[in-house]
C-alpha cells in the first residue's frame, strides 16, 4: 500500500499485517487498537464492525494485488516475458503481497465469499498470464495449461519443502521458468 493518509486506512493496514501473521481469527479490533496506539471506541468512527473491516481489507489487498500491479506493468514496460516476471515479482515475492496472498487463500479455504474474491482475483491474474503467453505461444490448449502451470509454480514454490539433488532452488525454478515461457529446444 502506498502512503496511509488517514485513520482509516491505517485500521485496514493494521488489520492486514495481522492477517498475514495470524489468519482472519487474528484481526480483533482491541488487538488493532493497541497496536496503533488509539482507543477502540475510535475503531467505529470508520467502520461499522469487525465484517466492515474485514470487508475493506479485502478491498484493498484487491486493489493492491491486481489494479496496482497490473498498472505498474503496464508502465514499466517490456516484452511479455519481462511483464510475466514482473508481475509475478510484484505479487509473489514481496514481503507485503505474498503474505497477505497466502492469509487470504488460506482464508477462503473456509469462507465462501473471500473464495469468490478470490476467484476474481486469480482470474485477473491469470488473464495477464494468458495474454502475455499467447504473444509467444499460437496454441489456446497450451496456452491456457502454460498459464496454469506458472500460476500453480508461483503459488506452489512458497509451500514446497522437497529440496533438488545437487540443484539449488533457483536453478529448478530458471529452469521451469525457460519451460514454460520459451519452448525448449529439442536437446534439453
């Protein structure tokens, strides 16, 4: 998120951090209050209830994880393997997306309305992938299992424990990432 510019939005920031750390159970409102320092009586001047709260954080990781990244793409520019990588940079391996990413999928494992966000989401996300990939790839069956494999690769790396022989993790994943973004030549 960008500059916290009102109260409000420092109750949906605060609420964010404690979703990474804990899951949706860990946004209590007195917990919140004392971190930021205020009363909880003031938690109402912005919001309704805990469900308002709840609801705002999903708004804003939203916005975050999909309009601002996207935008950012889109500026910064490049071929399509450049914007691919990006964006999955941008998403999947920050310190302030990808745990709050992970919070919500975790999330809506249990809740049917942060699952439906979350479609949305994905579906966003993978909408990106199968248009940067179609610029290098003719094939709608292959393009649709390329963006699905790099989107299961980009949330999969981060829950993987197995190791790699005499590989290291980042060789595995240059490689899978050739794979998946430029067809290999025949002799790999």
């Amino acid at each position: 998120m960008g500059v916290i510019r009102t109260q409000r939005e420092r109750w949906v920031e605060e609420g964010l951090r404690a979703l990474a750390a804990g899951g949706p159970d860990a946004v209590r409102v007195e917990a919140l209050a004392k971190r930021l320092g205020v009363t909880k009586g003031g938690f109402y001047g912005y919001f309704a209830d805990r469900d308002a709260l709840l609801k705002a954080m999903l708004d804003a990781w939203e916005r975050e994880s999909t309009d601002e990244v996207l935008e950012r793409v889109e500026r910064e520019g490049g071929d399509p393997r450049t914007k691919i990588q990006r964006a999955g940079m941008l998403t999947f391996s920050s310190d302030r997306l990808l745990p709050i990413d992970l919070a919500v999928r975790d999330w809506a494992r249990r809740d049917a309305a942060v699952a439906e966000r979350l479609r949305r989401v994905d579906d966003r996300r993978m909408e990106l992938l199968r248009e940067m990939i179609g610029t290098f790839c003719s094939d709608a069956d292959e393009v649709e299992a390329r963006s699905m494999l790099a989107f299961c690769l980009a949330i999969g790396l981060h829950f993987l424990a197995a190791g790699h022989g005499d590989r290291t993790r980042a060789q595995v994943l240059a490689r899978a990432n050739d794979l998946l973004f430029d067809r290999p030549d025949e002799d790999r």
